[in-house]
C-alpha cells in the first residue's frame, strides 16, 4: 500500500451492492486502493467482477454504500451532486472502448470540448488542444472528422480529450479492446506515455494481460477486493493474452 500522503487515489473500505432479484447483491467488499503521483496502474478481473462498478465509484458516478474514495485529497463520497460534477469536470478524465467522439466536430474540436468542459479560458483552448494532438502524432490530422480517421486515430483523439485539461486521474476503460493488436500495442505506449505527461496517475480497467503488462502496477478484482496479480495467477491464467 503507498503511502497516502503522496497518493492521488485514497480508498478504503469500499463496499458497493446492487439490488436484484429481491436482494442485495454485492459487488465491492472492503476495496482498498492507493494510487501514488505519477503512478500507472492496471486492474484486471473477468466479466461480472464488478470493474465497471468500481470505475464508476472513481469517477463519481455512483456512490458507494460505505467507505472513503479520497481523489487528490478530496472525499468524493461526501460531496453533493453539484460537488460530484465539479469533480467529473475538472479532476476526472475518462478514455472510453469506443471512442464517443461528437461525428460532427473535428479531432481538434472535439479534443477541445474535453477542455472547455474543466471551465478553462476557451481562448487557450485551441493552443491546448494542439498541444496534446502533437503529443499524440495527430498534429497534421486537426481538421479530420471521426470518420476520416482509423480507429487508431479516433481512440488517440479520445486520449487527447481525456488528458487535454491534465487531470489528476485518467481512468481508461478497455482503451484497446476495440483496436487490432499491432494498433493497440502502439495506442497503449502512446497512452501510458502522455498519461505520465499529462495526467498525475492513471487507471486501466482491462480484460488483457498484455496491455496490463504495461503498466507500473497490476491489481486483480476478485471477490470484491483488489488483489496483486501474482496472488491471483489462477485468474489471469484464463484471460486473453
């Protein structure tokens, strides 16, 4: 566990259960998960573990039933709707599977909305903007639309989105699970890359070994909690490579 005095993601004791069939069903059982400054971190678990539920919780879209979820020294747990939007749109960047760029914006544009979206000065929005597309190679490619560009293009436009307005926390959901694998190999070492630039810590949800292999730290979702990797080999054994 590291230290939580240089930790961007603080959690402890997080439960989270969903009602079904008429019970209770348990999804999250006491998580605990540090993420220190500069950190990147992949959390692997198969489907029904409950990593979609435990990025929500990150990005302030559910609550948990109990627990703290301190994001850069603030309990997100505790704020108010209001509170919890601040936090999405100034602190939270999101790298989904299947890109969700706007199809009648350009890669620039919709690279700026991510921008606009933290409440920064719109006149810097289009320097910003072709800051990050340059980082990522798309530079020549600002005036593209989504559907001029290949897959590999419009997930590293939705990286540039993400990252545009530096976040404390990237959170990225099967970044590749929708790219052929010499693309996604590229679009991870890209994504790792300027998530270290540009963001202060980073996390992958993924069904991919490969991908995880990438990164810092590698965690396993099982039962509820999270797990390192080597203590769950019987876990990882079954998972696309």
């Amino acid at each position: 566990m590291s230290n939580p005095a240089s930790a961007v993601v603080s959690v402890t004791g997080l439960s989270k259960a969903y009602f079904q069939g008429g019970q209770n069903v348990p999804v999250l059982d006491g998580l605990e998960l540090s993420v220190r400054d500069g950190e990147t971190v992949a959390i692997l678990g198969v489907s029904g573990t409950g990593k979609s539920t435990l990025l929500n919780v990150l990005s302030g879209i559910d609550a948990p039933d109990s627990g703290s979820v301190v994001i850069d020294g603030q309990d997100i747990a505790r704020l108010d709707a209001a509170g919890l939007a601040r936090y999405r749109r100034e602190k939270v960047g999101f790298v989904f599977q299947f890109y969700n760029l706007l199809p009648t914006l350009t890669a620039a544009e919709n690279v700026m909305t991510g921008w606009e979206a933290a409440g920064k000065p719109a006149r810097k929005g289009e320097h910003a903007a072709m800051e990050i597309l340059d980082a990522l190679g798309l530079q020549h490619k600002a005036d593209r639309f989504p559907e001029q560009l290949s897959g590999g293009e419009q997930q590293r436009v939705a990286i540039a989105r993400a990252l545009v307005k530096r976040p404390a926390l990237l959170l990225a959901d099967e970044p590749t699970g929708n790219l052929d694998p010499k693309t996604a190999d590229a679009t991870t070492a890209l994504l790792l890359a300027q998530a270290r630039a540009f963001a202060r810590a980073l996390i992958i949800v993924t069904h991919n070994p490969g991908l995880a292999r990438h990164t810092d730290r590698t965690l396993v979702l099982r039962d509820g909690r999270l797990v390192p990797a080597e203590h769950a080999a019987d876990v990882t054994r079954g998972m696309v490579a």
